[in-house]
C-alpha cells in the first residue's frame, strides 16, 4: 500500500487528466472504497476485508505495470516481491477471525421447535439470517418490527442479538450489550428462556 500510495501521488496529474485503461482500475479501486465506506457510514457498518478483497488483484496489477515505467523498476520489483513473500511466510498460521456461530443459534430456535425471530440488528444481519440454509430448510420467519409482531398475534418469539461479537472485540468477558438487555418485545410478552453462546444472546417469549 505504500509503494501503491507513492505512484498514485507521483502519478496523480496523468491519473487526474489521462484516459486510459490503467486510470480505469484506479477509479474502480477508489469508488469501490468510496462506496463500502458511504453505505457503512449511512446504512450498516460492511467495511470488511470479503467486501473489498477482489480490488486486491487490481491493485497490484496496476502497482506491477506502474513500477515497469520507474527508473529503478527492478528494484521497485525485488522490493515489492520480497515484502509479499515475506508478509504472506509471517500470517501463514494467521487465521482470520471466524463469523459469528449464526448456525449454531438458530439450531438453539429450531430444537426448541421456534419458528417466528426477532432482531434488533441492522439490515445486514437480518439478510445474513435468512440466506442460511438451517433458516430455509425449516421455514423460520424473521419478523420485522413490534407492530408486525403484533399483527401476527403468535404465542411464541424468539429474540437473537449479536452480543460482543468476537470479530469486533476479539476474545473477552465483558457485560452483555445494552441492545440485548433492553426488551424490544410487546409488553404482553414474557421471558421464558434464556440461552448465551459465543457472540450471541438468544431468548424465547411467551405471550401472556
């Protein structure tokens, strides 16, 4: 990134002013960068390395075509290719954060025979959950809001919350999270099951 940072500073008047197909992996790199930041600011936070890891290839693609026009490109190359080697030897064992046991939470939902959820999550994680195939194969429904829950007029509702996931916070022993403290569920709804596993709070309500 420093030596990607130095040919785009060094090269910013014939990036700014040049159309050309090199420029063009540039502007997919910036707006791709732009974007993920804008919609994590303004929507749900998804600035994560799954999102942006194809610019990877782009960027040193036009750092390889970029370094062949410098004076000391060969250096600029045993350089560049050191640094990978050495990098890639130094994570080898370096494994990334596991996702959160979305799995394994819902199984806690369908061995106790639930079937309507509820999150106070942002969109994101609503999506994930219904994409998963546990989700599916057992036809859960994921409810929205208080006032569809109260329209459904069901017996039972489950309520999961992503409570100091280890990818944000790493390993710890911390309080529950206020936003799995606080009730989001009707009034006429009482507490009957509590679960905690790695990264989650999961409970069960019973209609009064």
């Amino acid at each position: 990134m420093v030596i990607f940072s130095y040919l785009c500073f060094k090269n910013r008047k014939k990036i700014i002013t040049e159309n050309s197909n090199s420029n063009l992996i540039i502007y997919i790199i910036t707006s791709t960068y732009a974007l993920t930041l804008l919609y994590s600011f303004l929507r749900a936070p998804i600035m994560s390395p799954k999102y942006v890891m194809f610019i990877l290839p782009l960027i040193l693609i036009w750092v390889f075509t970029n370094i062949q026009k410098e004076r000391r490109a060969k250096l600029f190359n045993i350089t560049l290719s050191v640094i990978i080697i050495a990098v890639s030897v130094y994570n080898l064992k370096n494994f990334p954060i596991k996702s959160p046991p979305t799995k394994n939470a819902l199984e806690i939902i369908v061995k106790n025979n639930g079937k309507y959820i509820f999150t106070s999550e942002n969109d994101v994680f609503k999506n994930y959950i219904t994409t998963k195939k546990i989700y599916i194969r057992n036809q859960l429904i994921l409810v929205k809001n208080k006032e569809e829950l109260n329209e459904l007029n069901i017996r039972e509702i489950w309520f999961i919350c992503l409570n100091n996931p280890s990818f944000a916070v790493g390993d710890n022993n911390f309080y529950d999270e206020k936003k799995c403290t606080e009730n989001y569920i009707p009034t006429n709804y009482t507490l009957n099951q509590l679960y905690r596993i790695k990264d989650f709070v999961i409970k069960s309500y019973i209609k009064i």
